[in-house]
C-alpha cells in the first residue's frame, strides 16, 4: 500500500488526497515517534504538523527507496534533532499539563496491567535518545532493522547494538521498578 501513494501521483491525483490518505494511515504513528524522542505532548503535536507540512512540499520528490513509513519517520527525526537543537527548547523548558483524566476502571487487573505498561515506557523514555529511537521504531512501530537503519541514517550493525544495549537497559531499569513495587532488593 505505501508505493500506491506515489503511483497515483505519476497518474495526477490530487496531493491533497494523498497527503490526507498519509495523515489518516501513519499520523499516529507519526506523533507516537515525536513524542518518544522528545518526551513532550506538545512538541510532538508541533513536530507532526511540520512533518506532513514537509511531506506535502515534497510530496513529489518521494523516490520509493524505502517505504513511505520509513520517509516519514526519517523526517520526524530530522524535525526532532532540530528542535532539540534550537534556542527556544535549550532554553525553554515546557510544561507538559496536559494529563489523561479517563474514567478511572476499579478492577484491580486493569489497574496491574495499565501500571505495568506505564512504567515500562518510563523505563524506554529514560534512554538516551540514541537508544529509546531503535527501540521505539523496533518495538512500537515494528520496523525491520533494516528499515530503521535508514531511518537513522547508519549501518544496521549499529542498530543491532543500539537495541541490544536499549533491551538490557529497559531490563534492568524496569526490574529495578518492579523490585520496588514489590518490596524486594
């Protein structure tokens, strides 16, 4: 389904539609990414809106050297590491204020498996940056490692060393937390 987007273009579909049909299927995906490099809700809105905003000016350079996914997460990067290098965010620091205030589910089950998964992301979004992108774009968004490798521009043995050094760090970091939970050292 990713090239059928650019073959359209070849046939003169309007970008528009194509930029929509991108919006629809990856934009999640898109704003999950963003907010795993950068911790921060509202920076990943900001930095999803400019990546679909640079994919619909460059709609027509898309080579189809790797998937469409692939391109707009490359893009989502590049847009993460210009924002974490520029003026504004080094000096800056903003207020996430924005919580999750759902009903609240009594069943002790629901409780235990949202706890669980909530400290296993803090374990991933305590990385280092090099080390929670691999394992986000491996984990969450189930890229090969071949795709991540050029997202991220290096070689795929990196990528496996990045996400082994990333899987033995959440390890331990979430054994730690759940030591904690349960009184044990």
């Amino acid at each position: 389904m990713d090239l059928e987007y650019m073959k359209y273009m070849s046939s003169g579909y309007d970008k528009n539609k194509i930029l929509h049909l991108l919006m629809v299927q990856y934009g999640q995906d898109v704003w999950n990414f963003a907010f795993s490099l950068t911790r921060q809700r509202n920076l990943a809105d900001d930095i999803r809106q400019d990546v679909f905003v640079k994919v619909f000016d460059k709609l027509d350079t898309f080579r189809a050297q790797s998937s469409v996914k692939t391109w707009l997460f490359s893009i989502t990067r590049n847009l993460a590491v210009d924002y974490r290098r520029s003026a504004f965010i080094r000096k800056v620091t903003l207020v996430d204020y924005i919580r999750d205030r759902g009903s609240r589910h009594s069943a002790e089950n629901e409780y235990f498996e949202k706890r669980d998964l909530n400290e296993a992301w803090k374990a991933v979004l305590s990385l280092p940056i090099k080390l929670r992108e691999v394992i986000t774009l491996f984990a969450h968004h189930q890229l090969s490692i071949a795709e991540i490798a050029v997202t991220l521009q290096i070689s795929e043995s990196a990528v496996k060393v990045r996400l082994h050094r990333a899987r033995k760090q959440v390890n331990e970091k979430y054994k730690g937390r759940e030591d904690a939970f349960y009184g044990e050292k």
